[in-house]
C-alpha cells in the first residue's frame, strides 16, 4: 500500500517498506561522470588486453577516437609533443618533452621531464613512480594505462593493427 509521505519541500508516495529501506533508488546515489571514466578506461584496457597475443609491457590509451597500444621494449620511451618523441600527442596540455619510462633492471620507472603540467597518479602529481601493472596515469588530458603481460596471460590471435613498438 502506498502512502504519501510530506517533507518540508516535496512529496511523495512509496510504500512504508521502501521509506525505510535506504537501499532503494529513491536513495541511491547516480555514479559520477568521474566514475563513468573510469569504468570505461578500464573496459578499454581490458579490450586491448584481451587482443594481446605477445607477452610483454604496454601503454593503452586513446588517441582521438583510436585505441592506441605501445609496446616498451626499449631502454626508454619519451612521451611528450615534440616530434622526437616516441609516444606524440600534438596538444597544448602536453610539454614538448613531458614525460620519460625507463627501464631499470625489470622494472619500469615513470619520470616527469620537467614538464608543464605534470603526471598525475590517483589525483597525485608525481616526479617519478615505478609502474605495475593496471597503473593508470594522466599526461596532459590523457589518461594512460600500463599493462604488463606475461606469457600465461597473452592469448592466441594478432596484435593490434596500431600497435607501435617503441
């Protein structure tokens, strides 16, 4: 049975068992457009992932309405908006010379190259970091994923078309 129900500013009709449930849609909070983000970025990795067929470490992010993979198999990987660099992005929000992974031992290293806007981790500006897998960064407006794959985990098919070895 329903029931209306009066606060000072609204009214409305629920039944006495969902005004005490909190867990109804009435009270439950919508996800945040930060949150759509985020679910999506890691459907993206996730996709990209799944289409790996070497074993390997990788950045995964989206370069207009592409979904761009990298391979690390260098020493270091430049990624900034100068020419020269390795992983380019031809926008104002990121430095000619913003950032540098270097592979150090089995370990790769994330360094901001005294870049303008930063690299942020979890909302954190970062100088240098030591990435694992599923680390998501932003560099400039673009938020990038590293993914490190081992050879239980590659699956049998091809890379992707727009896999750039750096």
């Amino acid at each position: 049975m329903l029931k209306l129900y009066e606060t000072k500013d609204w009214t409305v009709a629920m039944s006495e068992d969902d005004r005490l449930d909190r867990t109804t849609a009435a009270h439950a909070t919508a996800p945040s457009a930060k949150e759509h983000a985020a679910l999506a970025q890691l459907e993206m990795v996730e996709a990209a992932r799944s289409a790996l067929s070497e074993p390997g470490q990788y950045l995964i992010f989206h370069d207009a309405e592409t979904v761009r993979v990298v391979a690390l198999v260098g020493d270091w990987t430049r990624i900034g908006r100068s020419t020269a660099a390795d992983v380019r992005f031809d926008d104002p929000t990121v430095s000619r010379r913003h950032a540098l992974i270097i592979r150090e031992g089995d370990e790769l290293k994330l360094v901001d190259d005294n870049s303008l806007n930063g690299i942020f981790i979890g909302g954190e500006r970062v100088e240098r970091y030591t990435l694992i897998d599923g680390d998501s960064f932003l560099v400039g407006r673009y938020r990038m994923s590293f993914a490190s794959v081992t050879s239980d985990a590659a699956v049998e098919g091809s890379p992707p078309q727009d896999s750039l070895p750096v």
